[in-house]
C-alpha cells in the first residue's frame, strides 16, 4: 500500500515541454521559450503553484504558476545559471493598458537588471525594492507583436523564501503614475535568457 501511494503522489503533476498553458489540479500554468536548446521543461507539481524547471539554452525561458491574488509565499532552491538575465517572483499582465510586470526576489548570476529608467524605490516585506520602467516596442506579448510597458519592483537582497505582498507592489506602482490595467495574470515565475540550470519550489502559494 505504501509504494502504491507512493506511486500516485510522484504521478501527481504534469510536464510540458514546448510552448503550453493550461490548467492542472486548479492551478493555471504557461511555459514559453523562444529559442531551441535542450531539456527545456516546466513540470507543475498539483501542489499550489509548486513547480519545477530546467533549461539549457532555451532563448528565453518562462515557466509560471499560480492563480493570482494578493501574496505570494514560497520557498524553492536553484542550481546553475540563467544566462544573460534572469528573474524569480511574481509575474503579470494587465489589459488596457497592456503592462508585464515583475517584482523579482531573486535571480541568477548576471541577472536582476531590468534596464530603463528607475523611478522610485519602497520598503515592504522586509527590504527596500527599487522600482524600474522599461519599454518593449514591437516584442511578443499576451496580445501578439506590441510595444508595452514593463514595471519592475527588484528586491535589494535575494532570497529563496519569504512572502511578496504583490498588492503593495501595485499600490506603490500606481502612485508613482505607472499605470496598471486590468489584471490578466499573476503567477510565481522563473525566467531565464539562457544558461543551463533549475529550480524547485517545495512550497508555493499565489
């Protein structure tokens, strides 16, 4: 009986490997990658928006989970590398006006700089976040080819658990006249811009 459940509890997931979104156990995922490479993976594990992930010169790489809401707690660990950007935390859209957003508390090696124009910076959580505007014209988006906004909150000092109060970060946006739509998604994320490496959320709630 005991490996029969053990069976059913490792069978619990889904693993996508190219371009996907879906739903698995109530829990809204996407994996997007824009180049090749190998071992280019994003395995939902049924547990909230627990997920694992692993690439190897994917181009960009986006693996998300979650449902949306106001906080995100997690704790997960990371090995390898993200390439030449890379960003962990909370990642969005809103419609009308189209804006990606991300509030990052950690990354890989090199990554963590959003570029743009900084345009204020908070303390929330318990670490100042700098707050970043950046514009994508003619780039990929939930709405096809488009030039958007993109907002960035980047914690100070990483970490690998913790509570990201993601309204906060919406509010601070907001009074700082970077405007936000009406929110398309709200998922934990990972994104890298190549490299070879992986993460693994223990726990994950958003």
């Amino acid at each position: 009986m005991l490996l029969i459940a053990l069976f059913a509890l490792l069978s619990a997931q889904v693993t996508v490997t190219s371009n996907q979104q879906g739903t698995y156990n109530g829990v809204k995922y996407e994996l997007w990658v824009s180049g090749g490479g190998s071992g280019c993976s994003c395995t939902i594990k049924g547990n909230g928006c627990a997920f694992s992930a692993q690439w190897n010169n994917c181009g960009d790489y986006l693996c998300r989970a979650g449902n949306g809401g106001s906080t995100l707690t997690y704790a997960y660990t990371k090995s390898g590398s993200g390439g030449g950007y890379s960003f962990i935390g909370v990642y969005g859209w809103t419609t009308s006006p189209l804006v990606e957003f991300y509030i990052v508390d950690d990354w890989f090696s090199g990554g963590g700089n959003s570029g743009g124009s900084q345009k204020g910076s908070f303390t929330v959580d318990g670490a100042n976040y700098n707050i970043w505007q950046h514009t994508q014209n003619n780039q990929p988006s939930i709405q096809g080819t488009a030039t958007f906004e993109q907002f960035f909150s980047i914690r100070s000092s990483q970490r690998t658990s913790g509570t990201i109060s993601v309204s906060q970060h919406f509010d601070k946006w907001n009074s700082l006249g970077m405007k936000m739509g009406s929110i398309y998604e709200a998922k934990a994320l990972v994104e890298a811009g190549g490299g070879n490496g992986s993460i693994d959320y223990s726990s994950c709630s958003i």
